[in-house]
C-alpha cells in the first residue's frame, strides 16, 4: 500500500485543524456575544456545510477558486497562487468545510459560561484579551479539545469538497478518501480494503478518545 | 462623594417598571441598600459599576464622571475599578482560592492578609468547587476586596454565613473600610440584616 495519501489526509487533517483553531477560537467568542443580525447570517454561512451536500458546496469553491473567477483569478494574478488542484486549496476547502466543527461547541461551551465570570474579571480591571485567555478559554477547555478532534476526525472522512478542488494528483491532493475511490474504481480490493481499515481505526481511535475524555473531564465549569 | 441620578426601565414578570434613584453617597459611607426582590437593587449595583447601561442620568465619582448618557460618556468597569462582590459569587471554576486573589492584584502581603481576614489560610488550594457556600462567599468578598477599591458594592454579601462567622468578618471589613476610606453600598433584601454596619440607607422600591 502507497502510504502518502494517508500521510496527505493526516496532513491535511493537521493543518486544517490548527487553522481552525487560530480562526475559531475568536470568531466563536465574538459570535456567542449578543445575537445581532450579522451574526445570524454568517452563523448560518459557517453552519450550511453540515446541510448542503458535498457537491454543491465544492463546485461553488471550485467556481471561487477557479483562476477564470473571483478570488482564483486575483489570487492567480497579483500572487501567482493557484488554488485549484492544489495542497492550499484543499487546505481552504476543508478550513470552510469543518468550520462548523470548531465553532459550533466553543460557542456553546462560551454561551454556558455565566456572564458573571465575565463582569467580575472587568470589575478586577482586566481587559477582554486577558478575561479570554486566563477565565473562559480555561472553563471550556474541555470543548475546544472535542471540537479539534471532531473538527480533525472530520477532515480526514472528508470526499466529496476534496475531490471537486483537488482532483486527484498523487502526492498533492490524492488523499486517503479519493485513494479508496480510485481503488475500487481500478478493482484494486485490496488497497481499497487497506486504505479503508486505516481510516477506520483512526476515526475510530478519535471518536472513542472524545467519548472517554468527555466522560470524565467535559462537563460544566459549574457542576 | 459619588452622585447618582440615574433612570432605566426594567422588564420583570409583573411587566415593565422602571428604577429611577437619585441620591449622593459620601465618601467612606457604608449604605444598606434594601427593597423588595425584583426592585432593581442589584441592577442598580451593576450600573454603578459599569456592567449595565442605564437609559438616562449620570453619575460622578469623587468629581469624576462615570457616566453622562447625554453626553455619551460611559467609564468602562476596567477604569471604573469598583469592586464588585456578586450575589452568585461568580468565582471562577479554574481558579484556586489564592490564585482568585492573585489575578485580582500582585501584592502578596496584601493576599495573607486577606486570607486571614477570611479564614481561608488552610484552603488556598482549593478550588470553588471544593469549597462550602460560606467559604465561596468569602472568597468573593476577598476578592473584591483584593483590587483595593474606592467604591465597593456587595450584593447580598452574608446571606451564606453563620452568625458567628459574619460578626468576625464584618468586625474585620470595618477595620479595613475605614483604612482603605472605602465607600460601601451593600444590598439586601431584608431590611435589619445590614443595621449594624450600615450609617446610611437607600430604599429602592418595585
């Protein structure tokens, strides 16, 4: 078995996971802060991967990234970056497509906190960036360790978004999901069967992790 | 001297009513604040702090404006820097009891000093879930206490204590109001229960 698209997909899975983590984390405190009508509508827009097939949701990023539109095509011009077909355009994809991993359980997590923990570390003269760091990150640690596993475990199953972007291009963008496809589509059981046991036992793995930790660290701060 | 006159609709389930005080507190005074649950008393607290705004009125602090809805001037609660004990103590389940007290200030004196003031030597370790209701309440208290405030509001500040325990410590909260030259405003909802501390009082009606 040719183990560089599992190596891609564990890759791909890392660095969509840590970019999303460096995204997510602010963007979920500011969504949970008050519902104003902006906030509606791009919760909606981060939430419509978990809705929209695949498909749909890959064909408009290959039209976005497409170097002949929009952002492809200025990013081809004034960078030189190509998206489509391409390790960083899959990276964009999955960062879009997970997004709904990250921020949905920080956001709860933030939500549940009492607003009072908040009042009380500004009453002690302590800035929102310090209040983040030292009071609420601390309170939904457990949740942001849920959402990084679901938000990694998610990128590696992911198909449909991987293949509209990257295609398959062995060593770039042929990740293990396309590698089973393409498998079977050659009769090849075997690697498909090898492939696939490895995507399973590391899920599985994942998900079994984040049961067991939350059994005994994620429950409410309060509790 | 703070000076308060401030104005601000409250929606509870008796339907909407509206909290209007005006009134001067003088420096180092320690007001009873009392009424009738749902009145607005800690509400009230919160807008001195900062944490709420009001719809209308201002209030000056020692010649400082806080706040000037006209004016559109608003002191965040950072720059305000009142401390604030909560009803619900709103401790932060991190924390342990010493490290509450050494995010609020630096000065590790200070800290034993009010460790002590608390009776909370033995429990510095402990984090609030370990800790009884009368020993969080402390620690509220403390730690509001920790930031050497000018003004220092408290809702319902001994509620969880036994009487032996309250004497002790409110004995010990004088001796440092009248160091700090404190002004204290303290809500209650039982009229008598802050009589023996307090030299001023407001009643805030539903």
């Amino acid at each position: 078995m040719d183990l560089t698209p599992i190596w891609l997909t564990l890759k791909l899975a890392g660095i969509t996971t840590l970019v999303l983590l460096i995204v997510g984390l602010p963007l979920a405190y500011w969504l949970s802060r008050g519902r104003s009508i902006i906030k509606i509508i791009l919760e909606a827009i981060i939430t419509m991967p978990l809705v929209l097939p695949p498909s749909v949701l890959g064909f408009y990023l290959l039209m976005a990234f497409s170097p002949q539109h929009g952002i492809g095509g200025w990013l081809q011009k004034a960078l030189n970056v190509q998206l489509v077909f391409s390790f960083p355009g899959l990276v964009l994809a999955s960062v879009i497509y997970s997004m709904p991993f990250m921020i949905g359980p920080i956001k709860s997590a933030l939500q549940q906190l009492p607003v009072s923990l908040v009042q009380a570390s500004y009453t002690l003269g302590k800035s929102q960036r310090e209040t983040f760091m030292k009071v609420l990150l601390p309170n939904i640690r457990a949740s942001v360790l849920t959402a990084a596993i679901l938000t990694f475990a998610h990128t590696i199953g992911e198909f449909g978004v991987v293949l509209m972007i990257g295609g398959n291009i062995p060593g770039v963008t042929r990740v293990a999901s396309i590698a089973v496809y393409d498998s079977v589509e050659n009769m090849d059981y075997r690697s498909a069967n090898a492939y696939s046991l490895t995507l399973f036992c590391i899920t599985f793995v994942m998900v079994v992790s984040v049961f067991i930790f939350n059994k005994y660290k994620a429950k409410s701060p309060l509790e | 001297m703070i000076k308060v006159d401030i104005e601000k609709k409250l929606r509870g389930y008796g339907g909407q009513q509206v909290l209007k005080i005006a009134h001067d507190f003088p420096a180092g005074s320690i007001t009873k604040i009392y009424g009738p649950s749902g009145a607005g008393k800690t509400t009230f607290l919160k807008i001195i702090a900062g944490l709420t705004e009001p719809d209308k009125g201002k209030i000056v602090f020692a010649g400082n404006t806080w706040l000037d809805v006209d004016a559109g001037i608003s002191l965040s609660p950072q720059i305000r820097r009142a401390g604030f004990a909560f009803q619900n103590y709103a401790l932060f389940p991190n924390m342990t009891l010493r490290q509450h007290l050494e995010y609020a200030t630096n000065d590790s004196q200070w800290i034993e000093r009010l460790l002590k003031i608390g009776q909370l030597e033995t429990l510095t370790t402990h984090k609030p879930d370990y800790l009884s209701g009368g020993q969080q309440q402390r620690l509220a208290i403390l730690r509001a206490l920790a930031i050497k405030p000018k003004l220092l509001l408290m809702d319902e500040p001994f509620s969880a204590l036994d009487p032996e325990m309250r004497s002790e410590l409110i004995a010990n909260l004088q001796t440092i109001w009248k160091e700090f030259d404190m002004t204290v405003m303290a809500v209650s909802h039982d009229q008598r229960e802050l009589d023996e501390i307090a030299d001023a009082e407001l009643f805030i009606r539903s």
